[in-house]
C-alpha cells in the first residue's frame, strides 16, 4: 500500500510540473505581440496628412511677392518650413499638394509647381517621380 501511495503523489507531482510548465509556455506565447506590417504609399498618391500645412499655402503666397533680392525671407517661412521639414519628403509633398488643392478651390494651375517651389524654398528636394496632379 506505501508503494502504491508512494507511486500516486510522484505521479500527482510529476503532474503538476507539467501543468505547470504548459501553463506557463502557453501565457509567454500570449505575452509575444503581433508583428506590425508597415504598407508604403504609392507613387503619386495624394493621402491625408498628420500635419497642418496651411501656413505653407500663406508662405507660397508670400513667395509671389517677394524677391530674392530682398534682405529678408518672408515672415510666413518661419512657420511652414519647419512643419515640412520634420516630415519625409514624400509625405511633405503629398501634404503640401493636398493643401494647394483645396486652397486653390479647383482653380487650375499647376500645383506640381506651387509644391516644388515651396519645398526648394525650404531646402527640400522634390521626391523624384511625384506628381503632384
């Protein structure tokens, strides 16, 4: 009899340390997050953008009137280029084409050129392959 008691608690023990170590394998597994999977915009697309762009609509305005001659840039560069150049190039261009889209209320004009002058303006290159259309 001591040997069958003996046999059910190494077996009851034997027991509990696998439902142990299932149970904990199975809570580290619930632990691990989901990978994220990252998409890539498409070449030309126009998406929405985290950042208001509008005072760069007031600098392309500015930039109209002013010259390069003159001593001082216009006042509205302090406030738009350092909202562009804290954004991918790729990003800043769609913002900024959006932006002169809706600012322009469907007048047409070139919006490839309002974007690539105020991005040059900002020490910005042009995303090669955006359009801006």
């Amino acid at each position: 009899m001591a040997l069958i008691t003996r046999t059910l608690s190494s077996a009851t023990l034997l027991l509990l340390l696998l439902s142990s170590l299932l149970f904990s394998s199975a809570s580290d597994l619930a632990a691990v997050p989901a990978p994220q999977t990252l998409s890539t915009p498409e070449v030309g697309t126009i998406g929405t953008c985290k950042v208001d762009t509008a005072p760069c609509f007031d600098l392309f305005r500015n930039l109209m009137h002013w010259t390069s001659t003159s001593d001082t840039k216009p006042q509205t560069f302090h406030t738009c280029c350092p909202i562009i150049c804290g954004l991918a190039t790729f990003e800043a261009a769609s913002c900024l084409c959006s932006t002169f889209k809706s600012c322009f209320f469907g007048i047409l004009i070139d919006y490839h050129w309002s974007m690539s002058m105020v991005m040059n303006f900002c020490g910005l290159p042009v995303p090669r392959h955006f359009k801006c259309s």
